[in-house]
C-alpha cells in the first residue's frame, strides 16, 4: 500500500498575505496567484484569497495590552441643582439661533442668557448634574467668554473628563481652579508643593487664593520660580499682582523692569505707575512735568505742551515704547506715555494748586489739547481716581457729548468704570435723555446687571421715542439685546404697554411699528424668563433674583 502523501504546509499568515501583495502590484498575468487553473480567472482567484487572509489576520489579531484605567472621578461637594433649573439648563444648551431672514420674532435668544444663568448658580454654589458636563463643556469650547463661569460651575469632574479628551483640554489651562482642594495658607510646604508640581490652572488658582489672603506671601512665592518660568506664564503671575497692589511690591515690580520680555517689562512699568508713591511714578512725574506748564503771559491762563524730543534709555527701561504705531507721530507718542503715567497729584502741583475740573477746563495750546486729555483719560483709569474721572467725564447732559477730556466711547467707558455703580448708572441714564441711544451701546455695557431703575427707564423711554419716530427696531438692535439681559426683570410689566402695534404716520417706515412691537414682545418675554430662571435657582427660603 502505497504511503500516504502529507498536505503542504500552509504559509505562515503574515507571508501568505505578503506574497498576494507582491502578486497584486506584479499583475495576474506575470504571476499567476497559487490555485488559479487553466481555465480560471486569476484575478478572481487573487481577491478570493486576499478575503481569506484578511477573515484570518482580524481572527487571528493578538489584543493589545490594555490600558490603565483612569481613576474615579472626584467627588463634587455642592449641592446639586434643583430639578428645574436642570430643565431649564438643558434647554439653554440646546438652544441654536435661527438663520434665514435676520429676524429674530418674539422668541428669547437663550444661549446669551447662559452667562447670567451660570453666574447666578455660581453665586448659589450649585454643582453641575454630571450628565451636562460633556454639553457644559462643549459650549465652553466654543465661546471663551462662557469658559470661567462654566468650569466653575463644571466644578472638579469637568477638569477630570477634561484629561480624557482633547477636544476639552483647553479647562486644563483656563479652568479657575484645579478641582483639587487648594492648600491652607498656613501650610508653607504644601503650597510650596502645589506651586512647584501642580498643573498651571492650579498654580493659577493658588496664587489667586493667597493673594487675596496673605498679598506678601503670593508676591514672594512668584519669586522663588520667577527665572525658570516662560514669559506667557510670568506675564499671567505678574498680572495677578494686581489684586491688593501695594508699595511692598514695588521692588519685585522695579526688577521685573529689566525681564526679557517686552510685555512682562510693560506690565510691570503699568504696575509701579499705579503705586503714586513708587520711584518710576515719580521718575515719570518729573519727565511729564518738564512737558507741560501753564502760560500767564496771554491775559487768561493756558496750557502749553513741549513734547519730548527723544526716548532715552531710562524712558524705554521704564515702560515707554520707543516706536509708535503707523500714523502716530514719534513726539506725541512719547508724550502720550509719560503723561499716562505719571501720578495725576502733579498736575494741581504744577498748575498752581488748581482741582482737576479747573486743570481739565483750562485751555490747551497748539492742538495738544486731544492728546493730553487722552493720557489724563488713561491716568484716571489706571490710578482708579474718582475725582479725575469726573473732571474727565463732565456733565452727561453737556452739549458737547464727548465731555471736556474724553475723546472716545471707549474712554469714556473706562471712566465710568472708575465710579460706584450707582453714579455709573445715573451718569449713563442722564447721557441717554440728552443725546439718546445713537452712542449709548459701550456705556451701557459697563453698569452693573440688573440696570438700577433710572437707567433702566432711561433706556426704555429712549427706545420709545425711536418708535414713535418711525424707524426700524434693527437700527437699535444692540441695545434691544442689552436690555433683555439686563433691564430688571421687574420692568416687565410697565412695558406691557408698548406691545400693542402703533398707529403708523405717514413718514414711518413701513411695517416699523409691527416690528416694534414684536421687538418689545420679545423683551418682555425675554425678561419673565430671566425671573423664572433666578427663581428655579434660589435656594429654599432665598428669593430670586433678576
């Protein structure tokens, strides 16, 4: 009996599919694949066999080794957030503006009203519901300015999903806090730890806690890293200074005038020009001083200017930009910086005792007048001084809209921020019943939310006057948009009356008063939601608030 044959052996897998490769690239035709018969189709054969390689190498595919699994997320203390202010976040977060015509109707624009829902459950000290975290941080993702008020509300589980997935990893860098419970003040070697070993939003949030606490202790703990940091991250501890600034900051301050980094030198020339008593603010008060002086010699009395006529070393090390911008002249520039920061008490010194609304009054020669006025703007705001930006500011109901010293609606703005919040929205409201809503957009924007009643009267008898002049509500939309979010809630039913669709005359614009009224429709439903979302969020026994 003749002796069996034995079958061949198989090709290893790995050869097997190496050589249908070969033959593929090669062609059927100058080489056949293994088991085509005469009569037979090679490149069927070809792709029949690559199907059987490919079932044995995913069957036969060694799994890799498994990954270590992340750790629990940590636990969120806060008390969790009542039932219906889930539904109501939920809905917030799904809400996408409409496209097509720009016409917005009579619904609410949700999503702008996520800044004032998050900062009142901040304010609540809410914990996010975990099921919302991935769409809390997504909407973060998308609008920055959504980003702290959102990983605050996030809490420490939103920096935990954060580390799993890299479309969320800018909460690693611009969260407010770590999610880890920051070290106590008195404990020097776990502060010491945390800021040499912690992530930056912790060593960011560190620093912020100890500032507010213990000011020489954050200032001295910037210290001990200060060389060994990048300039983005200097810059950002430096900035931190600003909270509690003062004079024993000063030195650290006056060796950060000599960093390598140009924004890190300007930031802190902007610091020590805010300390009145530092040696760069009175280095900076005798070179501002020696560019102006009153002249008695016309009859009235009035400022002359003479320019800088170079930027000197000293000048350039202590925060004074020797290039200007395109279009600005070199002189002005200079003059522009030293003025700015110099302290504002030596110009009454200067000027023969006068107050700052008598130095503000006082005529300027030579064209400087826009110019010196603009630095004082910027000395105001920078020094926080009340008095200057009053004198700045002048009468809002002065024919002159710009006042006497400011010279945009960005100083402007600026100024204003210098006030208490009720002198701020009593300036702005008598600004609005002189000159109406045309410039009021950027000096509304800076009063505290919700509107204080005058203001807010202000601003809806303003808008009034518009419709009964017969032009479109879109020429105000700005400030529509501002008073929904934040007009007092209280307000809405005194504008139940402006719903109704005026009587249009005959030079209106037609249609206008149906559009005003689906805006003011809009506004007043836009504010009831505003209070039903402040009393979803108070506490038991704590009323909402608008």
């Amino acid at each position: 009996m003749a002796a069996a044959t034995a079958p061949a052996e198989s090709p290893p897998p790995t050869d097997a599919w190496e050589d249908l490769v070969t033959t593929a690239l090669l062609g059927t035709d100058r080489r056949p694949p293994a088991g085509t018969g005469p009569a037979g189709d090679a490149a069927v054969t070809l792709l029949d066999a690559a199907a059987v390689q490919t079932v044995r190498r995913r069957a036969g595919l060694r799994p890799a080794r498994a990954v270590r699994r992340p750790e629990p997320a940590p636990a969120d203390p806060r008390p969790a957030l009542p039932a219906a202010a889930v539904r109501r976040l939920t809905m917030l977060l799904t809400d996408r503006p409409g496209t097509g015509s720009g016409r917005r109707g009579t619904a609410p624009d949700l999503m702008e009203l996520l800044p004032q829902w998050l900062a009142t459950a901040n304010a609540r000290g809410y914990a996010a519901p975990p099921q919302m975290l991935p769409a809390l941080l997504d909407a973060a993702r998308g609008r920055t300015d959504l980003r702290a008020a959102t990983l605050t509300f996030a809490g420490p589980r939103a920096l935990w999903l954060a580390r799993l997935n890299p479309d969320w990893r800018f909460a690693l860098r611009t969260a407010p806090g770590s999610g880890a419970r920051l070290p106590d003040a008195s404990d020097p070697d776990r502060v010491r730890r945390l800021w040499q070993e912690g992530l930056f939003t912790e060593r960011v949030a560190l620093l912020a806690a100890l500032r507010a606490e213990d000011a020489p202790a954050a200032r001295e703990l910037v210290a001990t890293t200060w060389s060994t940091e990048r300039a983005e991250d200097r810059l950002m501890f430096l900035d931190s200074l600003r909270t509690g600034l003062h004079a024993a900051d000063e030195p650290f301050l006056e060796q950060a005038l000599g960093d390598r980094s140009r924004n890190v030198r300007a930031t802190a020339a902007e610091l020590l020009s805010a300390l009145p008593g530092s040696a760069l603010a009175a280095r900076m008060a005798v070179r501002a001083g020696a560019c102006a002086a009153v002249d008695r010699t016309q009859g009235s009395p009035v400022i002359v200017v003479e320019a800088p006529l170079e930027c000197d070393a000293g000048m350039e090390r202590d925060g004074v930009v020797a290039k200007p911008p395109a279009g600005r002249g070199e002189r002005s520039w200079w003059l522009g910086q030293l003025v700015e920061s110099a302290p504002l008490g030596t110009w009454p010194a200067r000027f023969g005792g006068r107050s700052p609304h008598a130095v503000v009054a006082l005529p300027v020669a030579d064209d400087w007048r826009t110019e010196l006025h603009a630095a004082w703007c910027r000395a105001a705001v920078r020094q926080q001084d009340t008095e200057w930006a009053r004198a700045l500011l002048g009468s809002p109901s002065a024919p002159q809209s710009a006042g006497p010293g400011a010279v945009s609606l960005a100083e402007r703005a600026k100024l204003l921020g210098t006030l208490e919040p009720a002198e701020r929205a009593g300036w702005v409201a008598g600004f609005i019943a002189t000159h109406g809503l045309s410039e009021a957009f950027q000096l509304l924007g800076v009063c505290a939310v919700p509107w204080a009643g005058p203001l807010g009267r202000a601003v809806v008898d303003a808008l009034d006057i518009a419709r009964d002049a017969g032009s479109y509500p879109w020429s105000f939309s700005g400030v529509m948009g501002l008073a929904e979010r934040c007009l007092d809630p209280a307000e809405a039913a005194r504008l139940d009356g402006l719903l109704a669709v005026p009587d249009e005359s005959e030079d209106a614009s037609p249609g206008a008063g149906g559009y005003w009224a689906e805006a003011f429709q809009r506004l007043v439903t836009t504010l009831r939601l505003r209070a039903a979302m402040a009393d979803e969020l108070a506490a038991p026994g704590h009323p909402g608030t608008g």
